[in-house]
C-alpha cells in the first residue's frame, strides 16, 4: 500500500517530465521556424513572380535612355544656305522702249552658258521651337558670281547717259559676255519636315537675299591673225549697287534646289533696258 507521501513524489516527478516534454517540443518549433523563415525568404528573392511583397516602382530618367531618333534636348536648328551652288541666269520683262527698232533685244542670252557660280561660305542658323528644331531663321554670307553670254554679236558700253550697244565686227567665233561679282546676305524662314530619320529632312525656305555689287565687267573674245585676243572693260554699266532678291530654296537629302528674282531692275531707272535678273540652279556641296 503506497502512503500519501509517495503518491505526491510521484505525481510531482509526472508534472516535472510533463514540463520538460513541453519545454523540448518548445525548443523544436522554435528551430522549425528559424530554419524555415531564412528559406521561404531566399525562395521569394529568387522567385519575385511568387514573392507576397509588392516591390516599389522605378524610375526612370528619360534624358538618360539612348535615344536612335529625334534628341528634343541637345538637337539645334541647322539650315540649308552653306555650300558650293551652281544655276543658270535669265533677263525677264525686257523693256526697250527707249531704244530704237535697230538696237532691240541687244541683251538677249545665250541661257544655256549664262551662269550663277554661289560660294557660301559662313551660315548662322536660329531655330525657333522651343522643343523642336524644324522652324528657323537662316542668314549667312557668301560670294556670287553672275555671267550673262551674249547671244547675238554684241556687246554694250556705257554712255553718258546709259548703255549703248555695241555691234562686234572681229571674226566669226567671237564671245561677248557681262559680269559682276557680289557679296550676298540672305534672311531665309525655313521649315523642315523630318522622314523616316530626323537627319534626312525634306525643306523648304524662303525670303529675301541683299546684295552688295564689287564689280563688273564685260569681255569680248576673239581671233586676230589666228591669235586669241581678249577686251576686258570694267565698269559699273549704270548697275545697282544694292540687289534685294527674292530667295525660295527646296531640298531632300542630295538634291538641293533654289531660285532667285530680283525685285528691282539690273540698271538704274533710264539708264538701260528695264531687265530683270532671275536665276535656278542646285547645290552642289552643302556645308
């Protein structure tokens, strides 16, 4: 027969082993979840598609991104007036009312050899966009020279009070020709319209081109005793010394057009045929 001692040392070495028990299994969860948190962890780092946590957004420097097309931040307007131009000259609205029926039609062209010979040398360009370079003002300075081939057998000189022609008389394979030499500066509003890549621009511009005359002349060419000889007369030939023309200019890429009309005549008023110079020509290199 147990006493009532024993039974209570029993019952207290029961709930003793009962504590341990629970202190163990304790002991064990706490090691499943330490092991366990590490690894799902490291699982949702590697798998951000099945990660529970939303990742916050990014952002992204515009300015920064390579960009193959249009740069709205470092592109500047650049015309088209610099290069290397070639044309062909014309007279137009001829008036030689104050000539005689004798001496009409005294400066009709030989078109196909008169020619317009442009170097541009200098170009200032300024778009005006704030966030495009297709709209722009477009000056410069250049040099030009204009030569007028005579068609028929003459030549002109001036008189004392205009020009009067000159009937030539040295052989049959004799060359009359007018020049003048002048230094231009255009005020151009051009448009461009990007195609395809923002470098390869079709446009169109116009306005106006001042000219400043620093010479002319005319040269007559011929044969004597088989020898070639040349008659160089410079003078001013009662011409303008300020030009004002009317400038349009047309482009894509390699081809490259422009058309000039003077809006006043080549000579003073009363001074000689009221003509007007026009020319049409290319680029042939542009700057």
């Amino acid at each position: 027969m147990v006493n009532k001692s024993e039974k209570w040392d029993r019952s207290r070495f029961y709930h003793a082993k009962d504590q341990s028990l629970i202190l163990i299994k304790l002991f064990l969860l706490a090691g499943i979840f330490l092991f366990a948190v590490p690894s799902q962890a490291q699982y949702w780092d590697t798998n951000p598609s099945t990660s529970p946590e939303k990742k916050s957004p990014t952002v992204i420097n515009l300015k920064s991104l390579p960009i193959e097309g249009f740069n709205f931040w470092e592109d500047e307007f650049k015309g088209h007036w610099a290069g290397i131009h070639l044309g062909l000259n014309g007279l137009a609205r001829a008036d030689y009312s104050m000539y005689p029926d004798d001496e009409q039609d005294f400066l009709d062209l030989n078109l196909l050899r008169s020619t317009t010979f442009h170097v541009n040398l200098f170009q200032l360009s300024k778009g005006l966009q704030h966030t495009r370079n297709t709209i722009g003002l477009v000056t410069g300075l250049g040099m030009e020279l204009q030569t007028y081939y005579l068609d028929k057998n003459t030549s002109f000189v001036a008189g004392d009070s205009r020009i009067e022609p000159v009937q030539l008389y040295f052989d049959a394979n004799q060359k009359s020709k007018f020049s003048s030499i002048y230094l231009n500066m255009p005020l151009l509003l051009e448009f461009q319209v990007p195609l395809k890549h923002y470098k390869n621009r079709l446009y169109l511009s116009g306005g106006i081109t001042v000219s400043r005359q620093l010479g002319s002349h005319t040269k007559i060419k011929y044969r004597k005793n088989n020898q070639k000889q040349k008659l160089k007369t410079p003078d001013d030939f009662y011409t303008h010394d300020f030009r004002y023309s009317a400038t349009a200019r047309l482009g894509y890429r390699w081809v490259n057009l422009f058309a000039t009309y003077d809006l006043r005549p080549l000579f003073e008023e009363g001074k000689g045929p009221e003509v007007y110079p026009f020319s049409v020509g290319l680029a042939l290199i542009l700057f």
